[in-house]
C-alpha cells in the first residue's frame, strides 16, 4: 500500500511539473497594480539674452523637459532666432541651444550645449569682442 502511495505522490508530482513547464500554460493571472499618477511637469523658465556691442537684447521662454521652444524677433535693424531644446539629465537639464542674430548685414550663427542646474544655472557662447549669446535658468 505505501508502495502505490509513493507510486501515485511520484506521477502526480511528475504531471504537475510537467504542466508547470509547459510554455502554453500561462499560470496565473498577473496581480494588477495600481496605476501610478503621472508626475506634474514644471515648464522650465529660460532668459536668452543677445549681446551685440552696446545692443542687448533679452528674449524670455519657457520650455517642458523633454520639449523644445523657439524665439523669433524681427525689426528693420535686426533679427533673432533662437530654438532651445531639454532633454533631463542626471543633475540638472541639458540643453541643446541654436543661436542666431543678424545686426544690419552682419550675420552670427552658433549651436551650443550644456548641462546646467534647474534653477540659476548659466553659461554664455560667443564670439570673444563680438556676439554673445546668454542663456540663464531663473
């Protein structure tokens, strides 16, 4: 009698198994979760500021993270354009920034990068004694 018993545990144990491995037996339903409330994204403030010889020129945008935006400022004596795009980083935001400004038949054109703090991070591209492009997080 414990002879058959152990016999019958052993095939039921190797059945279960076998089914158990069997990739078309999906098991068990997932447990669902509860849905995560997606984060309320700031738009990050940006100050551009344009810097021709005595002209300055300071243009305000506002960007989302993973967004881009642009500046187009036109008169009879000059034209800005500006195009910024975030993307998160670690510490901060990396910003990918094309420049550029024509005063009167002068012309300047750059792209520029940098990971700046969210809040009062800064940093400034340009010709040395020329254009000088601003970009300042407030």
């Amino acid at each position: 009698m414990t002879k058959t018993l152990v016999s019958s545990s052993l095939v039921v144990a190797l059945l279960g198994a076998s089914v158990l491995a069997d990739p078309r037996n999906p098991g068990p339903p997932p447990v669902p979760r509860p849905a995560m409330p997606a984060p309320v994204q700031q738009p990050l403030q940006i100050k551009l500021t344009v810097k021709v010889g005595a002209d300055t020129r300071v243009h305000e945008l506002a960007v989302f993270d993973s967004g881009c935006n642009r500046v187009e400022d036109k008169t009879a004596t000059y034209e800005d354009e500006i195009q910024v795009c975030a993307r998160p980083a670690i510490e901060g935001v990396f910003l990918e920034v094309m420049w550029k400004t024509r005063n009167g038949p002068n012309e300047y054109r750059t792209t520029s990068g940098a990971i700046v703090a969210r809040k009062g991070g800064q940093f400034e591209v340009g010709r040395a004694g020329g254009t000088r492009f601003t970009l300042q997080m407030v």
